[in-house]
C-alpha cells in the first residue's frame, strides 16, 4: 500500500514538474513574440498559459495586453472587437487582484478601458475617465519608466481637451466635475516621455503630432508626422502610426 502511495504521488509530482516546465516554455516564447509585437502568434501562447493557471499575474496581464491588441488589429466587426476588450478588462482586474504592486495589471486596465471607450457613449466614456486616469496614476507609481502608461496618459489629457461643452456639462451634472487634468499641454508632455522611453516605437510620434494639430500647432504637427513617415516600421503599430501619419499630412 505504502509502495502504491509513493508511486502515485511519484508520478503526480513529475506531471507537475514536466507541466510547469511546459508553462515555462511557452512563456518564453509568447513573451518573445509580445516584444517583438507579434500579437498574432503571441495571443494563442498567452490563451493557453492563463487556462494552465489563471493566477498567475504574468500569464493575465501579458494575456489581457493580447487580448487588446489581436481584438484590435485582427478581429473585425466593433461587437467582435468589444468581446475582446471585454476580456482584456476583465483579466486585467482579476491580474490586479493577484498582484496589486503590478504596474504592468494596472496598465492593462487601463489599455483595455481606452479601447472600449472608443467606441462608447459620451456617458460611458465620461464614467471611464476617471478610472482610466487611476488605473494610468497607479502604473506610473509602480513604475515611472512605463513608456505605454504614458502614451496612455497622453491619449487620456487629449480627450478630455477635446470634450465637447455638452460632455463637460455632463460630466459638471453626473460626475462631480471634469477629473482634474485633461489639457493638450499635458498630453504633449505625456507623450514626450513616451517618445523618449521609446525612441523607436512610431506610434508615440504619431500621437504627439495628433495631438499638435488639434492645439491648432500645424508647423510641429507636421514635424512629428514627418518623423513618422521617415521612421522604419518594425510591427504593425508602426505600420498604423505611418498610415495615419500621412493622412495627417494631407491635412496639413
């Protein structure tokens, strides 16, 4: 009997041993395509990783991360996308529960509630603000060298600048006032910090000047757009950040 028990038990701790070491290998190398930002092939790798354990803050916020970004680049129809950033939310709150010291779990709630609220209501999107703003603070806290955080930010300071009257009314009648910050001044600093975490990474380029031409500032709009188009694009964000760089040049 006492023979059978160690057997048994022998066995249920190298299945163990030869699942985690498993778990282990497909980390690396989903996290290998998430640098490299290949969400495509990262997103599946991350799937199976947070069914293989879903308490592990690695395995949830690298998953919510795809989860936001395959729903946006390779899912189509806007019902489609939402289910995706959805579970982005979702996975990012339960990572933040794990582990609430994880700057990485507060930004991709953060990420995942800017991307439902692009195509929200006015009200959603004023009722978001504010924990956008919370969400984006907290990462930056954890950790100040969070270059998305503060692209995050930047996109955050620029919608509230460009609410509406009726939408800070709204905000004034429903929320207690428009969350403290919101100016284009502010954006741009946000996405300066961003540039120059990551020099190379196209689309904070494109936000800055975004966010020059919406100040009325053409001359540093164009600038920045410029860069953008001249830059190399290395993944499809990049790709995105020179499309949308060059319809901004036609404008200008």
């Amino acid at each position: 009997m006492k023979k059978r028990l160690f057997t048994l038990l022998f066995i249920a701790v190298s299945a163990a041993t030869i699942i985690a070491q498993d778990n282990d290998d497909t980390y690396t190398k989903a996290l290998k395509y998430k640098t490299e930002y290949k969400y495509k092939e990262a997103f599946p790798l991350f799937q199976v990783l947070v069914k293989s354990d879903s308490n592990n803050v690695n395995y949830l916020q690298n998953a919510s991360y795809c989860y936001s970004k395959y729903g946006y680049y390779h899912v189509t129809g806007e019902t489609q996308k939402i289910k995706f950033y959805q579970s982005a939310e979702y996975l990012a709150k339960k990572a933040i529960k794990v582990n609430e010291k994880s700057a990485d779990a507060h930004y991709v709630y953060a990420m995942a509630l800017g991307r439902i609220n692009e195509n929200a209501s006015s009200k959603q999107k004023i009722a978001n603000a504010k924990l956008i703003k919370s969400q984006v603070d907290r990462a930056i806290e954890l950790n100040p060298k969070l270059a998305g955080a503060y692209h995050i930010f930047g996109r955050w300071h620029r919608t509230i600048a460009n609410f509406s009257a009726i939408e800070k009314a709204m905000i004034n009648s429903f929320f207690g006032g428009v969350p403290q910050g919101g100016s284009f001044d502010d954006a741009v600093k946000s996405f300066m910090v961003a540039v120059s975490l990551e020099p190379k990474f196209l689309m904070h380029q494109y936000e800055l000047a975004q966010t020059y031409y919406d100040m009325g500032k053409k001359a540093e709009a164009k600038v920045w757009a410029k860069k953008v188009t001249e830059g190399a694009a290395n993944n499809e964000d990049d790709l995105k950040a020179k499309k949308e760089s060059e319809l901004l040049l036609g404008k200008l």
